[in-house]
C-alpha cells in the first residue's frame, strides 16, 4: 500500500521536507479509478502506478517542466492501465 511516507521516499525528499503529499496520491487513486482500475489492497504494479503518477503531478506542479507533457502523461496511463484493469491482488 502507497503511503505519503513511501511517498516522500520515492520522491527522494530530505526528512525535513514538510510538504503534503497526500493531494497528489488521491489524484492518482482518482485517476485509477476513472481508467477503470480497481483499487487494490495489495498489488505490486499498482503501488508502482501510483508512485510514478503521483510523481509525475508533483514534478509537473508548476506546469513549465518536461513531466507536464501530455504525451508522456498519456504514455505512463498505456503502460498501466489495460495490464492493471486485469489484474489482482497478489496476496
């Protein structure tokens, strides 16, 4: 299960860094669900999902870098979500 701790480590972020990651894991969660994925409990490629989305809006914050391409916004959601809609959990 994806925590803003985990979060916060994925990210690489200096323990001191106060920043609430949360939004950005609820908007990736949000953006599962509307491409049809299930929530799962325990799911290796869905965690990796869910970092990497949460990620990818955290970098594009401010809009004005690379990760706000649409293009590669796009990518990220192929590469996940036909494999994802199929999938388990894997306990």
């Amino acid at each position: 299960m994806v925590t803003a701790d985990r979060f916060r480590k994925y990210l690489r972020l200096p323990p001191d860094d106060t920043e609430d990651l949360e939004g950005y894991l609820l908007a990736a969660k949000a953006k599962a669900r509307s491409a049809g994925i299930p929530d799962f409990q325990d799911n290796a490629m869905y965690d990796q999902f869910l970092l990497q989305f949460a990620g990818l809006l955290y970098e594009a914050r401010s809009m004005d870098t690379e990760a706000a391409d649409p293009a590669k916004v796009q990518m990220l959601l192929n590469s996940y979500v036909l494999p994802l809609r199929y999938s388990e959990d894997d306990a």
